[in-house]
C-alpha cells in the first residue's frame, strides 16, 4: 500500500498556490467583463423609435427579390423561413432601430385556392413598442413576414 502522507505546510502551500492562481484567472477574465450602469431611459427618442413605414418597404422589397419565381417546396420552406428571418432582422438593424428587442416570424405556405389569416397577440406599451407586417403571394406560394420591436428600458 502507497500512502500519500503531506504536512500541514505543504498542504497549506498548495492551498495558497490554488488560491493565487484562481486570483490570477479571476483578474485576467476582469479584463473582458464590461459592466454598465443601468441609464433609465425610459423611452426612445424621436430618432430612436421604430419606423414601421420604412421597415414595411424594406421587408416587402426583401420578399419579392428572394421569392421571385420561387415554387413551393415543404422541404425547402423551414430552411427559406430561417434564412430569411434572419436577412430581414438584418436589413431592420441597418435601417436603426436601437435599444429595441427585435422579433422577425416568416410564415411560407403553398396556394391551393385557401384563404389564410395570421394573427398574433403581444402585451406591450403602445407608446414604445411597434410592429410591421408584409406579405409576398405568387400562383405557388404565399408569405407572410411579421418583425415586432419591443424597447428595451
């Protein structure tokens, strides 16, 4: 039998070492952290508020570019959807809206003569938070593009 036998000093040296050394990693990762003073802004201002109009243009100029021609496909459609949630969340960042939490859904169905409606309900304060829609149809395929802008306080 091998027994480890260590004295109070060694064990104690170790101990320090160990601590020394989580003080260290500790003081290297503060580098990286950035921490922020909570502003209290309450509201956006003017420039900052979400310009649903422009937002509008955009999606819907987004939709018949990408969905021009294009039939529908079931296997294709989740990854089209994905894809273009994330370009329109894009194209919505470019045009600015800041401090705001963007949510982008894309709905793609395929025309069979059907009448379709989507509805979506939120709680949200009227005087910050907005919403646009669009909507792209041809004879194979419909599309339906929400992107909704909650502030962040």
């Amino acid at each position: 039998r091998v027994f480890a036998a260590f004295s109070l000093s060694e064990s104690w040296a170790a101990l320090l070492a160990l601590q020394d050394k989580m003080e260290d990693d500790a003081g290297a990762q503060q580098g990286q952290i950035q921490v922020l003073e909570n502003t209290y802004i309450m509201k956006p201002q003017d420039h900052e508020k979400f310009r649903a109009n422009e937002v509008i243009k955009a999606v819907k100029a987004l939709l018949d570019e990408r969905l021009k021609g294009k039939k529908y496909d079931s296997g294709e459609s989740a990854q089209l959807s994905k894809e273009l949630c994330t370009e329109i969340k894009e194209k919505v960042k470019e045009i600015g809206a800041p401090r705001h939490k963007l949510v982008v859904q894309v709905t793609i169905g395929e025309v069979q003569g059907q009448g379709v409606r989507i509805a979506s309900r939120c709680l949200w304060d009227v005087e910050t938070d907005n919403h646009a829609s669009a909507y792209y149809t041809n004879p194979y395929l419909y599309c339906v593009a929400m992107v909704f802008a909650c502030y962040y306080e």
